[in-house]
C-alpha cells in the first residue's frame, strides 16, 4: 500500500507512513502544490496511491465518480504534530480490517474510505459507492 499525502496536511506523515513500512510521498514534494483537487486524485489513483486528506467534502466527490480509485482516507482538522497517531491508528484500523478480509492492504482500500471521527478519534470505513 502506498500513500499520497495531500497539501492541507503535514508532509511529515510521510515518514510516519514510512515508520510503518509503506511507500509515501505527498504533494508538496512532488511539486504539485496547487494542482486541482481532481487532477491531484488522477495522478494519485495512476501510480496507485490512498490519497490522504482533510478535505472530506471534495475527495469523497470525486472519488463517487471515479470508475475505480485507489483508496482515501480522511483525517480531521488537527494540529499538524497530532495528524502522526491519527495516520498511525488509520494504518492499523487498515491492516486489521485486510487481515480480516484475508486481502493485502491496497486491495482491502480500493474504492473505500477509511475516515477518523472528529469528536471521537475513532476510525471508521465505507465503500463510496458511485453517483
């Protein structure tokens, strides 16, 4: 599994990802700042990369009309030192939920949602089913 962490976010969850063993990389360091929010999620769902973010509301969208995508997963508004537990709980909620379904991470997270409760911390997941 590979992720793909967006600008709203800290780029330092990409060595968090990394700590875990996985493939990570982010906006920024590709040189993608300011890249449209659908343009980023086509470039991320080619080199098949979950697509990381806090912009629940755009990305759930586009995600509903993509044929297929690669996964995404939603983090809440938190200062940027917290956002680290958060990717390593939504990492760890994946991998239980992979081994549950007997299927490898990136194959569990294909046209999912995996997203982190504001109020609770919590995370949850649900297939985003097309429009």
């Amino acid at each position: 599994m590979k992720f793909w962490i967006d600008e709203c976010l800290t780029p330092a969850l990409v060595d968090r990802a990394h700590f875990h063993g996985y493939e990570a990389t982010c906006t920024r360091d590709r040189g993608q700042l300011g890249l449209q929010d659908d343009e980023l999620l086509a470039l991320a769902v080619a080199e098949e990369f979950a697509f990381v973010t806090n912009n629940h509301a755009d990305f759930v969208g586009l995600c509903a009309n993509a044929e297929l995508h690669t996964g995404l997963i939603v983090l809440p508004q938190r200062p940027r030192d917290a956002q680290l537990q958060l990717l390593s709980d939504v990492i760890a909620h994946i991998e239980h939920h992979s081994d549950q379904a007997d299927e490898r991470p990136a194959d569990w997270m294909l046209n999912r949602v995996v997203e982190v409760d504001s109020e609770t911390g919590l995370c949850s997941h649900a297939s985003i089913p097309k429009h």
